[in-house]
C-alpha cells in the first residue's frame, strides 16, 4: 500500500483533547470510566510512536480496512481494564478468518471509549487510522451504522476480552448484536471487537468522513476556550451546533432499569429544563443512556439520530447523565447527524421509532 499524506499523526499528548471532543458525541453518556483506559491508549503511543490520520479518499481503493471498536458497557471499563494486547488480537483473530491482512483501522463510532480504541489498534498493529467512523456518535448496537446502511456486512467479526477470551462470528448482520451480546456478557461485560472488514472502494460510499479530525478540534476548542460565547461559536462552526434552549435542571427522573425494555441495554432517564426567572420555553429531554428526544413546550424539537447533549454553561463542557444534578445551569446542543441517517432508512435503522418514541423526526416528511 502506498504510504498516504497523514492529515496529522496521533501521540498520547493528543489524547485529552480527544477525549473531550468525544463527549459532546456522546449524546450525555459523559466520559465516565475513560480515565484507565487513555493511559492504557497512552502507554502503546509510547511504545509504538504516533498514528497517522488518513483520509479515506487519500487512500488506494483496494486498501483492506476493519472497523474496530469496545463492545459493552462503560461500567466494567472501571472493573475491568483493558490489558493493551486485545486491540491488535481481534484485528489478528478476524485476519486469520478472512485470510487477508488489514492495511488500515477505521473507527466503529467516534465517541464514548470508541474514540480511543481505534487508535490503540491502530498503533498495536503499526497501521493508519482513517478518518471517518459509521455512527459519528453513540448508538446502542453494532448494526446501527452507516456501514450497514451502505449494505456492507458487519461479520465475519472476531471479538477479544481483557482475560484472552476470543470468538469469532460468522452470521447475519441482524443477528450479529444478538449473538455477540451473550458472548459479551459472559465475559464481563466488556469485549474488543474488529467487524465490517471492507475495501475502501467500498468504505467511500459507506462511512461518515473526518470525524476524528473534528473530535480533536472540538476537544481543543473545549480545552483551551474560556468564554461561553465563543466555545458556542466554535462548536458551531465545527459540527454544526445549534443552541436549542438554556436554563436550568428543574427535574430529573432516573427510575430503575426496565426490565423488558425491547431489545436495547437501556437506562431511562428524564431531564426537565427551564429558566425558573422567566416565561421561556420549557425542555423535556427522554434518553435510554443516551439523549435520544427532545420536546419543547411539549412538541419534538429535536431527536436521535441527531446528537442531543447538555453543556455546563459554568465549567464549558459537556454534561453525562451520570453526573447531571438538579440545579445545573445548561445548555441544550443538538449536533446534525450525517445526511445519510436522515433517508427513510437511516431514520428507520435509528430514529425516535426505532427506540419505541411513537413520533417523528422534525426532519421527517410529514412531522409538521
């Protein structure tokens, strides 16, 4: 494979910006249990040197990719540690399946611990990583990606745990969350996983291009930016940040996890915000570990798979459901997703529906 012009290389220095980009994407699931998990990601930059970041077009079309991401929960990222051997073993494991060597890593989805994984891959194998991922935020299964959209198959996958427990599965891409689920679980909640092994002839028409590059630029902005406005201006200028209301948390509702609730791991959470000293306008916030809706005065303004997340308007940076307290002064993001999630089928693979939220898209035909 011909060597392509890095857009920028990597190293462990890059990585708190990196994590702080990623939080915004992460659509209120914060960045809880990240911490040993950088200096786990930290110490293979170390080792092996920076990775480069490559654009996909910059790239030759038969170059052979996999997308490689954590699979699970964030709790057993604290109980659990990644050892550092695991990203480069699934890559090997799912090689041994197809035979083939992996020329380059693309990200599953760039937020949450998926925007560290690859990298680690990347640098264990001593390969680029290429800029762009198939979410461009968190969604709960490996099959709700723009990959799968384009209609690449997510398997064979090869699936590795911190203990050196490894799976490889040849199935549907419907089947495959279902099935690697159980595996999951079995070994602690938490697996590395290499899946939708593809050209990037292929990856072109599939995946959402430069979202590593622009969670970095978010996380600089976000690191070194003190005013309010102008960390407003710059995330909208970077992703396309719109400010949906500010005010303060007058309610939250964090009831026990249901136990029959569809086929997604799934915490229901309900956020109330509103500005007690004024007549403005009233925000319900519904999220399944995630923020997936939003209601203003009672009608959908805004819902996944767009990315909707709160930042502290004090401390500037992203609010997770796990630390988000009554009281809390906020804004209220909502960040584009991808044209590609915004087609019939995107939405149906991903929308509000597909989380059993019986309403529209505002971007839907018909949600008017």
């Amino acid at each position: 494979m011909n060597a392509p012009v890095p857009l920028r290389h990597i190293a462990a220095a890059d990585l708190p910006a990196l994590v702080a980009g990623n939080e915004l994407l992460s659509s209120g699931r914060g960045a809880a249990g990240l911490d040993g998990l950088t200096v786990c990601v930290g110490a293979l930059l170390d080792r092996y040197g920076p990775v480069p970041l490559v654009p996909l077009d910059g790239l030759p079309s038969g170059t052979r990719c996999v997308a490689v991401g954590a699979v699970g929960g964030f709790a057993p990222l604290i109980e659990l540690p990644f050892s550092g051997d695991e990203f480069a073993a699934a890559v090997r494991a799912l090689e041994d399946r197809t035979g083939e060597r992996v020329d380059a890593v693309v990200a599953l989805n760039s937020a949450g611990p998926n925007a560290l994984v690859p990298v680690a891959a990347a640098a264990a194998l001593g390969v680029p990583l290429v800029d762009c991922d198939g979410m461009g935020r968190i969604l709960p299964l490996i099959h709700q990606t723009t990959y799968a959209l384009a209609g690449l198959p997510v398997a064979p996958l090869a699936a590795m745990s911190a203990a050196g427990d490894s799976v490889v599965l040849d199935c549907s891409t419907a089947r495959a969350d279902l099935l690697l689920r159980g595996v999951v679980d079995a070994s602690g909640g938490l697996m590395t996983c290499a899946m939708y092994p593809a050209t990037v002839e292929r990856l072109r028409h599939a995946a959402i291009r430069g979202s590593t590059s622009r969670i970095l630029r978010m996380g600089e902005l976000l690191l070194t930016q003190s005013r309010h406005a102008a960390v407003l201006a710059g995330l909208a200028r970077t992703v396309g940040a719109r400010l949906l209301a500010s005010g303060r948390v007058v309610a939250l509702d964090l009831p026990e996890p249901a136990g029959g609730a569809r086929h997604y791991p799934s915490m229901p959470t309900s956020i109330v915000v509103s500005d007690p000293a004024s007549d403005g306008p009233v925000v319900r916030l519904e999220a399944q570990n995630e923020i997936l809706l939003a209601l203003v005065d009672g009608a959908v303004v805004a819902a996944v798979p767009d990315v909707v997340c709160l930042l502290d308007r004090q401390k500037l940076r992203p609010v997770g459901l796990e630390g988000v307290a009554v009281g809390d002064h906020v804004d209220v993001l909502v960040v584009p997703a991808a044209p590609m999630w915004h087609t019939p089928e995107g939405l149906a693979l991903a929308g509000p529906r597909a989380f059993g939220f019986p309403v529209r898209h505002p971007n839907e035909e018909g949600s008017r």
